[in-house]
C-alpha cells in the first residue's frame, strides 16, 4: 500500500507490505515511510515485523535551518536489529561566519544488550578561517574523540596557525587517554614551530624556533637559529644555533663572521664555536692587507673534552712586491712554540738571492742561504745551511773566455 499527501507544503508518503508465509501465521510486515517538507526537514523509517524475535526498525531525521547569520544541518537517528545492534545517533553540521562546526553523539548496544544502550561515543571537530585587513591569515582547528567503551583511546587535538608578511606560527597540542579532558592531564603531546622575519632594507633578521613537549616521559625539546647580516656598508652577519633538551644544551654553535675592508684593503673576520657532550670547539680566522701587495692570516684553535687542543695559533704572512718575495708561518701556543719558519727572495735581472730560518720542536734553528748569478759568460753559485752545532757551505763558479773553459769549485 502506497499513498501521497501534500499538507501546507508537506508531502508524506507511505508504503506498506504484508507477506503471509504461513496461512495462520502472522505476516512478516515490512513497512516504511517518508515525510518531506520542501527546503527544510525529511524523515525516513523502515520497521519489519514477525520475521525476527522483536520489530527491526530504522529511522531518519533531518533538518535545515538557513538565515543570514547561521546554516545548521540536524541529524537524528535511531536503529534497532535484534540481538544485534541498538542505537540512537544525534548529529549536528553548522556555520556562523567564518567558523564550521560539527558534533557527534552515538548511544550504542551490542548482541544481547542491543535494548540497554549502555555504550557512547562522542566526536567534535571545528574549523575556524580568517584574513584580517593587513591579510593576515589564521586558522583554528579542533577535534575529540571520547568513547566509554574504550576510554584508553579519547583524545583531543587544537591546531593554531597563524601567518602574516613577518611572522609563521603553528601549534598543536594533543591530549589523550582516560584523563584527556582534565587540565593537569599528562598524558599529552605539545608541538610548536616559529619564523619570524624583522628584516629592514638594511638589515636581514630571521629567527627559527621549534620546541616539542611530552610530559609523561618527561621531554622538553627546543631548537633555535637565528641569524643576522647587514645588507647596506660593512658587511658583518651573525648564525646562532641551540638544542636544549630537559633543561640541558647538548648542542651550541655559533658563526660570526666580519668584513671591514676599505680602500681595496681586504680585512676579514670570522668566528665558529661549538659546544657538545663529545667536544667543544672555538676556531677564529683573520686576513687582512697591510699593504696591496702582502697578506697577513692567524688562525686561532682551542677544543676540549674529546680532544684538548688549548690557544694554538697559526699565523701566515705571504709579500709580493715586484722582485721581492716573502714568506713567514708561525704555528705556536703560549707555552710552546711549534714551527716557525720565514724566506725572503729577492729576484733582478741575473741574480737570485734568497735567506730562510726554520726553527720547530723537533729541531733547533736551522738558517739557509742561497746566492745565484747567472749571465752569458759567467756563473756563480753559493749555498749556505747552519745550525747551531753545524754547517755547511757549497760555493761554485762558473767563467767562459774565448778558447778557454776555467771551473773552480769548493
């Protein structure tokens, strides 16, 4: 049976079948109907009769309520299958502005007590959008999850994230477990990340930040780098990097580094030092020009723990100045002295003069000349090398006459 009403803008209809299996019997009646108003509500049921132990049923409700303030979307819905499952579900959809919402509610029962809806579940989530004049964006994320049945799974999860032209900033945080909903929970996960960017047209200025909270086994995490540089004039930038972990820094670094050349005069600075549970190291470099034509470099070493290494310092100086060359390295601490070495050569036309010193820890001083003249009829050689108990000397020349050839040696 089959029918149509139409009431006020209602239209209702219904359908109805009986099956007789047996002739006394009852009949297995499978019934259903659906009720309808135009834009706003519908309602849905199916009931079967005398085919199982008790009726089985299932009905729908839905409603929408639309103006200009608020859309809301209604759920309610109840199922019944013997022996089977029991349940009642209420749901709900809504908008307000920029912000949509949604809630979740499951009375449930399972096999044999599918009558006694003794189970519930739970579920929410919420989503929140907004761009300000000055376009910055936010967003505003929730969702829990909470069941009586299985209470060792109820969480709850909040998202922020927050963006504009100088600043990125995202947190989450998730509560979970029997106590997820009470304040001193600890069974809980914490995550957040910044960047942020202060930079003017004369200076570049980010900062980084990542910290991460689990109080039940008791972490607290923290990375941070920040780093500056000037843009305009003297260049002269900054790097720092840092992971603290439970109130401890197992990881420190820093980098600087400095550039106050001026008059086609190069002068450089720069720093690293880093500090860990293994090592520590401090390492600075210096070059500079006192003049076009020389180059001065110190480099200055410490480490410790792993491997000591205390103030060693290693300074180079290179000249180049038309025929003059010259060269000097001295490697030292302030207890001990490790190499020290320097040359001077000076280069005309035929002649090549040159004068070394080499001292280290494992040799006294040790001096080294060198004479050389070389022209078309005439050589000369002279090669000196002294210490401080030895030395020797090697002496040549070299003479071409017409028609006669004269060496002498010693």
């Amino acid at each position: 049976m089959t029918g149509l009403q139409t009431v006020s803008g209602e239209q209702r209809y219904t359908t109805q079948l009986e099956v007789k299996l047996i002739k006394q019997g009852s009949p297995i009646i499978l019934s259903g109907n659906i009720t309808k108003q135009l834009g706003k509500k519908m309602a849905f049921s199916v009931s079967l009769h005398n085919l199982l132990k008790d009726a089985a049923f299932l009905s729908v409700f839905l409603e929408k309520k639309v103006d200009d303030k608020l859309r809301q979307y209604s759920l309610e819905g109840e199922t019944y299958f013997p022996g089977v499952l029991g349940s009642h579900t209420i749901g709900l959809l809504q908008q307000q502005g920029s912000l949509w919402s949604n809630a979740l509610r499951i009375k449930y029962g399972l096999l044999g007590d599918a009558k006694n809806l003794r189970h519930e579940c739970n579920a929410g989530q919420k989503i929140k959008v907004e761009t300000s004049p000055n376009e910055a964006y936010k967003l505003d994320l929730g969702h829990e999850l909470h069941c009586t049945q299985t209470p060792s799974y109820n969480h709850k999860v909040h998202l922020r994230h927050e963006e504009s032209a100088s600043r990125l900033y995202s947190q989450l945080e998730v509560n979970y477990g029997k106590h997820w909903d009470e304040i001193n929970n600890k069974r809980k996960l914490l995550i957040s990340q910044t960047f942020k960017n202060s930079s003017s047209p004369s200076q570049v200025n980010y900062f980084m930040e990542f910290t991460m909270q689990v109080p039940e086994k008791q972490v607290n995490y923290r990375t941070q780098l920040q780093h500056s540089r000037t843009a305009q004039g003297r260049s002269e930038s900054s790097t720092n990097f840092k992971v603290q972990y439970n109130d401890r820094m197992p990881f420190v670094a820093g980098l600087q580094w400095k550039d106050t050349s001026r008059n086609y005069l190069r002068k450089w600075e720069g720093a690293l030092n880093m500090d860990t549970p293994w090592l520590y190291l401090y390492m600075a470099h210096k070059l500079h020009q006192p003049e076009r034509s020389a180059y001065l470099s110190t480099m200055e070493l410490t480490a410790g723990k792993a491997l000591s290494i205390k103030n060693l310092v290693v300074e180079m100086f290179c000249k180049d100045k038309g025929n003059e060359k010259e060269g000097k390295i001295h490697i030292y601490t302030p207890t001990t002295t490790y190499l020290q070495a320097s040359t001077v050569n000076h280069l005309e036309r035929n002649v090549l003069h040159s004068y070394s010193e080499v001292v280290s820890v494992w040799n006294q001083l040790v001096r080294n000349e060198i004479h050389l003249e070389n022209s078309e009829h005439a050589k000369f050689l002279c090669f000196k090398i002294k210490s401080t108990k030895q030395e020797f000397n090697l002496s040549a020349d070299y003479l071409h006459l017409q028609g006669v050839r004269w060496l002498y040696k010693c």
